[in-house]
C-alpha cells in the first residue's frame, strides 16, 4: 500500500512542477507580447488583454483587445526572442 502511495504521490510532484514550469513561462511570454503590443498602440501593457491565440502559416498570432479595438499580431521566434512582424486591428 505504501509502494503504491508513494507513486501517486512522486506523479503528482512531477505533474504539479510541469504545470508550473509551463505557467512561469506563459505569464512570462505574455508579458513580452503586451510590451510588444504597447510599442505598437498608445496603451499600456497593463490595458491590453490577450483573447487568443493560435497558429497561421508558422507564426504565432496573439488576438489581443486594446481599448475598443480587437487587434491580431503575429509573432515569430528569433534568435530564441519574440518578435512581432506587424499588428492589425479594427475597432
């Protein structure tokens, strides 16, 4: 019975540490996407909200509402850094 316990107890250990390793790195990508995203209109990053994403043609798109509009930004990795290649939005 302990042998068993022990199991379940380690897969949960490693499958909370995958969980939180993976939220670090989302909070910390999107922080980098509202940076991005406030370069590109007259908001802060703590105004814009992202709605989506999802992937076109290789890049990534972030859907994001900044103030009243609704804005997609696509974005690629280089060099291991994100980068925006242009934003589009419509009110």
């Amino acid at each position: 019975m302990k042998l068993d316990f022990a199991n379940v107890f380690i897969v949960s250990c490693v499958i909370g540490g995958l969980y939180f390793f993976y939220y670090v790195n989302e909070q910390k990508e999107n922080n980098i996407v509202k940076k991005l995203a406030s370069s590109y209109k007259y908001a802060t990053p703590t105004e814009i909200e992202i709605v989506k994403t999802f992937e076109d043609k290789g890049k990534k798109v972030y859907m994001l509402k900044i103030e009243d509009s609704i804005c997609e930004m696509p974005t690629i990795k280089i060099d291991g850094n994100l980068t925006a290649t242009g934003i589009t939005c419509t009110r």
